[in-house]
C-alpha cells in the first residue's frame, strides 16, 4: 500500500494540487474575530488555523503510515479516556486526522534512550 510521503508515490489526497481533476486551492479567507472572542484565543493559543493548511489523513492512511492496524485506532479514539492522535469526526463515520496534530502526538510520545522517563 502506498504510504504518505513517499517520494515514489503520487502526493497523497490531501497535499495533491497538481492534478487537473482538483480545483486550484482556495485563497485565504480575511476574518477578524472580535477582541477576546474563543475563536481568537484558541488560534492565538493553539495554533489551530494550521489545521485548515496542513494535510489530512484517513483512518486507513494513518494507520499504514505508522504501522498498526486500523482497528487500532478506530479503538484509541472510541476508548475513554481517547488515546491516539486527535481526531476530527466529520460525521458518524468519517473520521481524519490532521498531519500537524499526527507529528505532535508522535513527538510527544517519542523516547529517547538514555532520557529520563517523562
């Protein structure tokens, strides 16, 4: 199976902007939330707008990327409390994961030898 940033591959469904068939990306879109709105401070304080300009990943593409299986992670995010990488559920079924939030998750659950325990 084709794995997410191979070289050797086509660019996956969501980094893909040079195909005829996808229309060119949209422009940014101008907002300007009011002073002290949850919108504004999740972006200050999270870095969510990232996630509209970062790739996206399936459940299956995920799962091939790191390699576990994708029940694995199907059962990460329906545990309590969730394990896993965060999930955006699009709708009952459809879920995906976004590139940025995927390497952050991986980066803070890396072990270095040598590096005491967290």
């Amino acid at each position: 199976m084709r794995r997410c940033g191979d070289v050797s591959a086509p660019p996956c469904r969501a980094a893909r902007t040079d195909d005829a068939s996808n229309p060119a990306p949209l422009p940014p879109v101008s907002f300007s939330p009011p002073e002290g709105s949850p919108v504004l401070t999740e972006l200050l304080e999270h870095g969510t707008a990232d996630l509209l300009h970062g790739g996206w990943y399936t459940t299956e593409e995920l799962a091939d990327l790191i390699g576990v299986d994708p029940s694995t992670l199907r059962r990460w995010r329906t545990a309590r409390p969730m394990q896993g990488p965060p999930v955006v559920k699009m709708s009952g079924a459809v879920a995906r994961y976004s590139s940025h939030d995927v390497e952050n998750w991986l980066r803070n659950h890396r072990i270095t030898p040598g590096e005491p325990s967290r």
